[in-house]
C-alpha cells in the first residue's frame, strides 16, 4: 500500500537517518553516513526491496494497521509509536544514539501499557539499495546479514527465536503490561573481526534524552509558535554530519515532486547555499557550535581553490557526485527515475557566493572569532565574481534548459559585495574600499536597468523575461532595496499574483505550459513550501503583517503530525511532495517565525517600565 510521504517520521544520529512510517516499518536506512547505500528501500519500491516492521499482529498472524498514536518524546528525536489492541496497548520506542565513535545503531524497545499484546518483527534488509539479497547466520545469538563490505547485527530478545528464509528474520513474541523488549540493529564493515557492542538500551535512551535537552536549552527563541520552531531546528540539526559540520539539503533521493513524474533528485548532500541558509536560521536561534563546525568544513572543501567553487560537496568534502539511475526500483508511487548522485554539482550558480559570504557575514555578527583563512576566501571569491557577475548562470533551481541572466544571482552577486563592503569598513577585512564600492554600485545599476520591467512595476526572472520567480520574494531580505521602495512592493505583488495559489502558496517559477521551457523537463510540481515561506517574510517587511501572519498559520497546518515538512505541497491532492525531511522548508520555518516576532515586537513599541 502507498504511504503518503508525511506519514513518515525520521531518528537519526547526526551521522544518518531512518525514516519510519506509521505502520511501524523502517523503509529507508543507509546506516553508514546519510549518503550511503540504503539497506532498507521499500520507500522507492516495495518490500522486496527491503524493510524492517515492528508491530501487532492481526489473529491471523498479519500485522495490524497504523498506529494509533505518535509522538516525539518531549523536545528529542525520540519517536513513540502506540497501538491500542483488542487485547491490550503497546507502544515502541524507535531512536538512533548519537554514535561518539560507535558503530551507528537503530534501537526499538516494545513496551507493553495495557493487557497482553501478540507482536511481530520482519527484518527483511536488502543492500545496494534492495539489489542483493543478504547472507544470513546466527552467531552468539544475533542474527547478521551481510553482503560485500558491510554488515548488520541485529540483537533480539533472548527468549525469541528467528524464523529465516530468503533472507528474512521473523519473529514473533508477547509483551504484557510492564515488560519490554529490545531490539538493536548495528552496522559495521564486514571485514572487522569481532562484533559491534549490544548497548544497554536504557541508558542509550538516557543519553540521548540528555543530548537533546542539553541541545534545545541553547535556542534563544522564546517568541509565538516556539514548539514548531524547536522541532524544526531539532529537524536541522539531524541533518548535519557531526565529523565534518556539512548539512544535508534531506535525508532522502528521488522523493517526487510530481508524483509519477521524473523531477526525482539525490538531496543527500551539501549545497552551499541550503548549508549557508541553514546555518543563517541556527545563528538567528542561539546555535552557533553549527556554523563553526560548517566554517572550518567549508575551508576543506574549498581547498584554498575557490575559483572552482562547486555548488555542492559530499557530507565529506568530495567534488564527484555521478549521477546514475537505479533501474530496479520503481520509485515512490511509480515515480521514476531513482536517481543517486546529482548531475547539478557541475552547474554555475553565481548566487553561491553571495549565499556562502552573508552567513559568513552573519557569523561574524554573531560573535565567532575572525579567522584568517575566512578572510582570504571572501576575498578570494570578490575576485571571482568580479570576472564572473556579467554572465549568465543557472539560477537558485538548477533548471536544466540553459543558462540566463537571473535576476536572483545578480542579486547575491551584490550582497556578496555589499557584506564584503561592510567587513571593510568595520576593519575585519583589509581591501580597496572604493572599489568595491564601485562594482556594487555597477551591479546594483544593471540588475535595475535590465532586470526590472517598468511597465508592469516588477523585477523579472531574467533579463528580458515576462516571466517572474518566487526569489524574487527575497529582495526585501536581502538590503537591495528597501522593502518600502515601490519597485519592491510591485514585485511582491506580482508574484503573489501569478505564482501563488488561492490559499498563498506560492510555486518557485512557470512550468510545464511556460513557453519558456525555464527547466528543460516534462511535467510540473507542487507549491515550493521554501518560497511561500519567503512569501510570509515579504508580506511581512512590506507591511502586511496580518497576512503574513494568516500565511504563515496555513503553512504550519501543513506539517505531518509529527511537525515535519517536505520540499513541495500539491494543494490539489493535499499532500506533501519530494524529498523529506527538507531542510529548505524546515528553515523557512524557523526564519519566518523570527521574522515575525522581531517586527511585531518593533510595530508593538517599547515596553514602558510601570
């Protein structure tokens, strides 16, 4: 049966991340790092492509429906999955320790609340992304399966024995009111000798209880909507590889963004502009450990060679990112191709800069010391741009059917000179002022001479285009104009007019109809959750705060009950598309609640002493 994509809940350890859905199934793990080779597929396919379910049993021995009731324990990313029965109540804990030099370990606990409850566990993994077929043994008691380089141990109750077949482990078992039972999945390359450690599952629990409490006690954000902006920004923080500091744009590949259609994506890497953008709402929020980590991350990446700055980067620092299609998965509805790797990390985006300086910028705002290699990769990448802005590029989205003067990276283009302006001249940075306030001032010129179209009051998607894009929501965000100028309020307009729907939400740019062909690909997507995000914040700096405020409370009612978000929404069906979680949408989020707060405070006034 289909599961619609919020019907997900995601644990991880800052390493990776497993996604399990209502039914009790865990249909996506790539134990190793978030970009490894998934053991459990059954997202992209069916059960055959690998999956591991804990839940109650039917009288016929078939597992029951979805559960009644979940939950994450307090403010953690510890999942609590309850099912009421005919003969009692049970719940299962699903959570992944931050690993601290373990290997990584999915732990699920089976409680039993109420009578006597019949339960099942189906381990059914399937590596190379539920190709191979795993060899399976039993050794001191754990079932292991494994296949070329890797392994998985999964440790069961004592008293439970495995039925295998085909490369199965089932098994069957009772819990009654007050007993529980445990069971931990390890993973670790199948050549080590000697077995991953069988953790104490409650002071595991435990520890990663306190990690999450002592993590969230940081978040300075004590405005309206608190509880959705703290499971965002727990969300983003199980984005982020802990040994490097990079951020996944989601934890998943090929979640549709039109479902049966083929605008499937591998988001399991490090963009610089998501990175940057993530970093933006965790520095906004009291996290800065994040953006220090990410800072020294993006020196490594870049290696000192910034005129080959890439859009993107593995969790790890790699440049190569082939991208392949996996013929024997059909995708998530029949939505094919399966794609691993992205063929975009060769792109030019000229808005990357200006993206990686702000945060930069916004790091140094924030107090994180003055580091010199920083300093010499700003510059670095002003050279860059001054050689580089007059060209054309392949914008913020990545289209695919060619490149064109985006307004939007024209944009970036001059905020990366203008944060770089303002470092200057607060004595951070040591460059020729002048000139770059000369070439500010020429990008500034251009982008209002050839990107505006005077006779409908708007900026456009590029030069010369009828065509509008929601970044262009960003202008007011960004400094370039101000947010009362009426070149700004016309833009706003005019997006809200042509690429939001009835109810706000707003698409990124035209497609399938537009004669333009912006992106090269059949089919169309659902509204951009991101850019109506960007919508709430510019309703808001133009005035209208009501409505962004009105905006705003309809886009968080299109969170999963567990808070989470996709990448798209289709109003039509009302469900949730592409990759998930993602960390676009999350930090639109977490941005536009600030946003909000900051400027209802300031229309409020200062509060007068009594």
């Amino acid at each position: 049966m289909s599961r619609r994509i919020e019907d997900f809940a995601v644990v991880g350890d800052m390493q990776t991340a497993a996604l399990v859905c209502r039914d009790g199934s865990v249909d996506w793990l790539c134990p190793s790092r978030f970009d490894g080779e998934a053991v459990f597929s059954r997202l992209l396919g069916t059960e055959e492509h690998g999956f591991w379910r804990i839940a109650p049993t039917t009288a016929q021995g078939a597992p029951v429906a979805d559960a009644d009731r979940r939950r994450y324990r307090g403010e953690s990313l510890v999942l609590e999955s309850e099912w009421d029965t005919p003969s009692g109540t049970v719940r299962v804990t699903d959570f992944m320790p931050p690993r601290h030099g373990r290997a990584p370990q999915l732990i699920r606990i089976v409680h039993g609340l109420e009578g006597r409850v019949e339960m099942a566990s189906t381990f059914r993994p399937r590596f190379g992304y539920g190709r191979r077929l795993p060899w399976m043994q039993e050794i001191d008691e754990r079932t292991v399966a494994e296949s070329g380089p890797e392994a998985l141990w999964l440790t069961t109750p004592l008293d439970v024995a495995a039925e295998e077949k085909d490369g199965t482990a089932h098994h069957t078992f009772f819990v009654a009111a007050g007993e529980r039972r445990v069971f931990c999945l390890s993973w670790q390359p199948s050549h080590l000798d000697g077995q991953p450690d069988v953790p104490d599952a409650g002071e595991e629990l435990r520890h990663t209880l306190e990690f999450w409490g002592d993590w969230v006690a940081q978040c300075t954000y004590e405005g309206p909507y608190r509880e959705a902006v703290v499971r965002a920004l727990i969300t983003l923080k199980a984005m982020t590889y802990a040994p490097t500091g990079a951020i996944v744009a989601a934890v998943t590949t090929s979640l549709p963004e039109e479902i049966g259609g083929v605008r499937n994506w591998d988001y399991r890497y490090t963009w610089l502009r998501d990175a940057s953008i993530t970093l933006s709402a965790l520095l906004r929020t009291g996290n800065r450990q994040e953006a220090v980590k990410w800072r020294a991350w993006l020196l490594r990446a870049v290696s000192g060679d910034p005129e080959n700055l890439q859009i993107m980067y593995s969790i790890r620092g790699e440049r190569d990112l082939p991208e392949r299609e996996l013929s024997w998965l059909p995708g998530y509805e029949n939505s094919a191709p399966v794609r691993i790797g992205n063929g975009a990390v060769d792109q030019l985006q000229l808005d990357v800069p200006g993206e990686v300086i702000e945060t930069l910028f916004m790091a140094h705002q924030s107090g994180i010391a003055r580091c010199e290699r920083t300093g010499n990769l700003i510059l670095r990448l002003i050279d860059y741009l001054r050689e580089h802005w007059r060209e054309p590029d392949d914008g913020i989205w990545e289209v695919r059917g060619g490149r064109r003067h985006f307004v939007h990276s024209k944009v970036m283009a001059w905020v990366a000179v203008d944060r770089t302006v303002r470092l200057v001249e607060a004595g951070v940075l040591n460059a020729d002022l002048a000139s770059l306030v000369a070439l500010r001032d020429e990008i500034h010129a251009e982008v209002c001479d050839r990107g505006f179209d005077a006779e409908r009051n708007t900026f456009t998607q590029f030069y010369g285009s009828r065509e509008l894009d929601a970044s262009l929501l960003l202008l007011p965000r960004t400094g370039f104009l101000p947010a009362d100028d009426p070149r700004v309020i016309g833009t706003v307009d005019a997006v809200m007019d042509e690429l939001a729907t009835d109810d706000g939400l707003v698409h990124r740019y035209p497609t399938g109809q537009s004669e333009e062909n912006l992106d090269g690909l059949p089919g169309a997507e659902g509204a951009f959750l991101l850019c109506s995000f960007w919508a709430v914040d510019a309703l808001a700096l133009t005035g209208r705060l009501t409505q962004a405020r009105a905006l705003f409370e309809r886009l968080l009612d299109l969170r999963s009950d567990l808070g989470l978000l996709a990448e798209e929404y289709d109003p039509v069906q009302g469900r949730q598309l592409g990759n998930y979680p993602q960390a676009f949408s999350m930090i639109g989020l977490v941005d536009s609640a600030v946003q909000l707060f900051d400027l209802e405070r300031a229309e409020a006034g200062p509060v007068m002493a009594a």
